[in-house]
C-alpha cells in the first residue's frame, strides 16, 4: 500500500513538472527576438511597453514610438543597446528619444532588413558608440522621416550599417566620430545610397584628421541627380583612405561637415565649376556621377493563405529596377510566380514558410507565408488609443488601426464610422491604417472601427 502511494507521488510530480515545463515553453514560443530598453517583448506585453508608449506589431513587425522615452537598455555581446533586434525584418516608427546606451538602435541578424521612421518630432538619438547599427554584411538599414543622432565616443559612428544604407526621404542628421560609414575593408559592395525624396542629409564629425569622414564606405556613395552637396561648396565624391569613397572639399581636404539637400537649395553649390581640378585620376581625388538609386519594397511582410486558394494581392512598389527572382522556401507548402509587380501565391499545403524576392539590382526582400486549412479572415483588430480628447472645433488627433492579417491577406477593409458625424468625424488611410479624427463641436461620441466581423470603438470628447 506504502510503495503504490509512493509510485502515484512520484508519478503525479513528474506530470506536474511536465505541464510546468510545458508552459514554460508555450511562455518562450510568445518570445520575440526584440528588446526596448532592459525589456523584452513579448504578447503579454506588445500592446502596453515603456507604460504605453511603445507597441509591438508581430505580424508586420513593426515597433511603433509614440513619444518614448527609452533611457535603459539590453547587453548583448558586450554593447548596451536602447532598442535592439534579432528580427529578419524590424520597422521602427514614430517619434520620441533614445539615450544612456552605447548604441542606440541596433540590428544583428543575418538578412535582415532594419527601417528606422522618424514621424512627427522625430526620432532623438544620443549615445556613445553608435546611433544606429546593423552588424552583417548582409543587412539593409533604410532610414526615413526625421531621424536625428549623436555618438559622442572617441571612435563613434552616427551612422553605421556593415551592409548597404538607403536615406530613403526625410532630414536626416549624423553626427560622430564618422558620420555616416558602411561596409568592412572585406567586402567593398557596401553603399550608401540617398535618394530624390530626401530633404535635408547632415553628416558632421568630432574629430579632424586623415581617417575620418563625414560619410564614408567601402562601396559607393550614390547620391540621386535631384540632390546636390551644398557644403562643402564643390564638394565631391573622392577617395579617402583604405580605398573607401568620401565626399571631400574642393580642394581635397576632409570637411568636418558634409549637407546633401535638393538641387537649388543653395545657390552657392558649386557642384557644376568649371575648375575641374579634382577631377584627376589620383587615388585621393577620384570622382564618381550620382546615380539614380534602385528601390524596392512589398506592401506587405507577411499572408496567411488558404490551402487551394491563390493570393494575387502582394504588390512591389519599385524605382529604376525590375524584378528578377521568387524562391518559395518550400514549395510543398506555397508556390509563387510574378507578373510584373504583381506575386501570385498559392497554397499547397498547411504550415509556413518563406518566399524571396529578388530585384535586378541586388535588391531583396522576404516575405512570411502561412498557409492554413481554413478561409482567412480577420482574427484581431486593434487601435492604438481607445479614447481620445479633443479641445475644441477644428482639432485633430490620429490613431492607428492594425488588422492580422492585414487586407492584403483577407481583402477586408478596415473601415470607420461616427456615431455622430455633427460632434466629430473620422477617415481612415488604407495603405498605413491612420485614422484621423476631426472635432466639429463640443460633445461625445464614438467612433467604430470595423474589419471582417472585428470591431473596436474609441471614445471621442470634444470640450469645447
């Protein structure tokens, strides 16, 4: 009797343990392979970080700021990071500030894709060894919107991507010991490209000597046709040291300050001089021509897929470029051919996979695939504020609305409606979900939202 009540203990704490474990388990597979400041995100925690103003959108894998305040940080391989991803794929966006970390936002996955928006007042970087990092050859660090940063140590880097950097739009300032770098002395294919929708490139330096440069790569430096380098006054692309490319002065020294703006913002640009005296062949004083930068992106980053059904939704937006490839991963899973822009998908079987596509100029994007038995609909819907006060007739205030999956996925448009349009109305943005709530006159109402079968209401008050 003794022994069988001791073999049903150790039996039934050996099921204990394993159902222990099994959360365990299930807690980590919620897991993401993202820190904001000393805190890991999770989806206990996605909706509501840094006490509300962070959220974390798994399905796009888009972090959205809403004026953080992001002063801790995470370690990782001896660096102190503010925000830091292991992600193959991580969008940054909104506004607020980054500080008290040796770098400020930092990627470190092989292939991956880093987007850094800056919305509003912007993105506030200070830090001391690097603003904004990706540490593989094989990474992509896109920078838009208004995006300011400042490393302040002795060998720092506003700017620093071992793969390629695309200044897509926006003002971007840089500023350390380099500027803006990208590359290693192995690999010379590393560029920084910025493009025509960019308002205002500054790149400056803390220190004055031969090895460091405002903007400088192992690649090239490519700077659209509609841009000019206002200053230095005839500035140019040469070469600098270790056989990198470098935007020097007139003369061939290094300027501490290195502005890239639209052409005829400063009349006093001397990019068309006849003195051509820096254009001799000697390795100090090479030029090279702008050139009209490729770009590329999906509207979306991942779809779920019926099995059977074939999806024709995903779309390539590109710029002076072509697609050239598309890889599914597992074709026993999903398919997928092009036409143009325009990838047509088709689910075999349940499970997920990857598919990558592949631009004449190198560009490449992947994209998430999940193929399930069941017709996809909308399964989550969320906004970013539940209640928003407004101060009086004319007043505006925004809040994101996200559906998983996405319209691209379930062809369910998100839509809005005022339960009293005389109080205040509201319109939304398709493409980025912004819906934008204007006040007509003091009063209450609601605004639903509403996608498939989800909905979701904010509160609106106007006061006066």
């Amino acid at each position: 009797m003794r022994k069988s009540l001791i073999c049903k203990y150790i039996l039934l704490s050996f099921f204990v343990v394993a159902i222990i474990n099994l959360k365990t388990i299930d807690g980590y597979a919620a897991d993401y392979d993202l820190w904001v400041g000393n805190t890991r995100v999770t989806s206990d925690n996605e909706n509501n970080i840094l006490d509300g103003t962070a959220s974390f959108n798994h399905d796009t894998n888009t972090l959205t700021l809403e004026g953080s305040n992001i002063t801790t940080s995470y370690s990782k391989n001896g660096n102190t990071y503010g925000i830091y991803s292991e992600l193959d794929s991580l969008t940054v966006s909104g506004y607020g500030s980054i500080t008290n970390s040796a770098i400020g936002i930092g990627s470190n996955q092989n292939n991956a894709t880093l987007t850094v928006n800056g919305t509003g007042t912007g993105i506030n970087i200070s830090t001391v060894a690097c603003g904004i990092c990706t540490n593989y050859q094989s990474e992509t660090l896109n920078l838009k919107g208004k995006i300011t940063t400042e490393a302040t140590g002795g060998s720092s880097r506003g700017i620093f991507s071992a793969g390629t950097v695309n200044i897509v739009d926006g003002t971007l300032f840089a500023k350390g010991s380099w500027g803006i770098e990208t590359g290693y002395f192995s690999d010379g294919s590393k560029d920084i490209n910025i493009g025509a929708n960019v308002t205002k490139v500054t790149a400056t330096i803390y220190r004055e000597d031969s090895v460091y440069y405002p903007l400088r790569t192992f690649g090239n430096i490519n700077i659209n046709p509609a841009l000019s380098i206002t200053t230095p006054a005839g500035g140019y692309v040469g070469m600098g040291d270790s056989n990198t490319k470098v935007i020097l002065a007139s003369d061939g020294s290094c300027p501490k300050t290195v502005v890239i703006e639209p052409v005829g913002n400063n009349n006093t640009n001397n990019n068309n001089d006849t003195d051509n005296s820096h254009n001799s062949d000697t390795t100090n004083n090479e030029t090279t021509k702008p050139a009209t930068i490729p770009s590329f992106k999906l509207n979306t980053s991942s779809v779920v897929i019926q099995k059977g059904k074939t999806l024709k939704t995903v779309k390539a937006t590109l710029t002076n470029d072509e697609i050239k490839s598309v890889e599914s991963a597992n074709s026993k899973i999903a398919t997928v051919s092009y036409s143009g822009t325009t990838l047509s998908i088709k689910g075999i079987k349940k499970g997920s996979t990857k598919i990558t596509v592949t631009t004449k100029s190198g560009l490449s994007c992947k994209l998430n695939v999940k193929v399930q038995t069941g017709k996809v609909k909308t399964t989550k819907l969320k906004v970013s504020k539940k209640s928003v006060n407004l101060a009086s007739k004319g007043s505006i205030a925004t809040v994101k609305a996200t559906a998983s999956p996405d319209y691209v996925s379930t062809k369910e448009k998100i839509t809005v409606k005022s339960s009293n349009k005389k109080i205040a109305t509201a319109k939304i943005d398709q493409e980025t979900g912004e819906i934008t709530i204007t006040a007509k006159k003091k009063g209450s109402c609601k605004i639903t939202v509403k996608a498939g079968k989800k909905t979701v209401t904010i509160k609106v008050k106007v006061k006066k």
